[in-house]
C-alpha cells in the first residue's frame, strides 16, 4: 500500500494537467474489459484522464439486457451512450483469462456461488479446440464476440448503431507480450494491431 499511497501523492503534484477535468468529461469511447489486475485500458491504449470511459466486470461479461432489472453494468452502457454519447464501444478480453479457462475448463466454482451465477452470463459454449492451453485465446476471443452481440440488445446501443452513430468493436488482449488484437468482420479472425 505505501508504493501506493506515494504515487497518490506525486500524482496531484501536477495540477494543470488535470485543472480542465473538473470542467467534465466527454470520452469518445467506453471501454468494457475485465477487472483482471493485469489488464490496464489507459496503459494499454495510452489513453489519459477524461479519453475512456470504462466497465470493468469480471470476465468482461455483458449480463443480458432486463429493464425490469437494471444492473451497474447496463446503467454505465446507458449512461456512456447516452448521456455521454460515446462513439465507440470496445469490448476487450485478454489471454490467461481465469473467467474463459474456468467455463472451458467446467471448474467447480461451488466455493464462489457469486463468481459461479455471474459466469453463467459467459460464452454459452466458447469454443476451445486446445483446453489445456493456458492463454485460453480462442475461448477468450469467442467470448468477447458473444458479449458485442449482446451489447446489441440493449435499446440504446441498437438505436445508435442504426443511425451510424456508434461503432462496435472487438479486441483481444495478449498479457504476457502486451499485443492488442482487433478483430475483423470481413475474415472473422483478430488481428495484431
């Protein structure tokens, strides 16, 4: 905690960077990705305070859209589109994913009942042809691809895609060499950017 706290206390050294922050934020995109430690959005996109918006869920899970029961993760979507009015959405799973690699892997998750319901929201079936490998990549690819279908059931995703004023996108993230993979529609495969 004291490496922490120090760098808290370099960090509001430098007030002019951060002066016109107080005046509001007006991020162009929300990035949704995993709460993994090792996942990073601002150092992975170089993006600095008020570039992002961001979700963070264990999983990068996308739970299904229920007005009748809102969630954190629907009212920050909402808000981010909305209010906000982001143009893109990038949803942003990432290797050695503990969330993929427990569903491929059918772990028994009876210890953490919350982690177990909350994976149910996961890739139906993520499609794994090696489940031993560690990086999880093809299942963790598969369920980013499942959870951007998902953000399309939600009104005011569906209603800004219509117009053109949204764009969704899919990445995948490689912890151990620090590479982003974008996919690409047109041949349905990620590819290192």
């Amino acid at each position: 905690m004291k490496s922490l706290i120090d760098n808290a206390r370099t960090f509001r050294r430098r007030p002019e960077e951060f002066a016109h922050l107080a005046e509001g934020q007006s991020p162009d995109v929300l990035i949704i990705t995993c709460s993994d430690s090792r996942v990073v959005p601002a150092l992975i996109t170089g993006a600095r305070p008020g570039e992002l918006f961001e979700l963070r869920t264990a999983g990068n899970i996308v739970p299904p859209y229920a007005s009748a029961h809102p969630t954190s993760e629907a009212a920050t979507i909402e808000y981010a589109v909305e209010v906000l009015g982001v143009k893109g959405i990038v949803v942003c799973g990432h290797s050695h994913c503990g969330a993929s690699g427990a569903v491929v892997r059918g772990d028994d998750l009876t210890p953490v009942p919350a982690v177990r319901e909350w994976l149910t929201y996961a890739a139906d079936e993520p499609r794994c042809a090696d489940g031993g490998d560690p990086t999880v990549a093809e299942a963790a690819q598969n369920h980013v691809l499942t959870q951007v279908l998902r953000l399309r059931s939600y009104p005011c995703v569906d209603k800004r895609l219509a117009d053109g004023r949204l764009g969704l996108h899919a990445w995948y993230y490689d912890v151990h060499t620090g590479t982003v993979h974008a996919h690409q529609t047109g041949s349905d495969t990620f590819e290192r950017r």
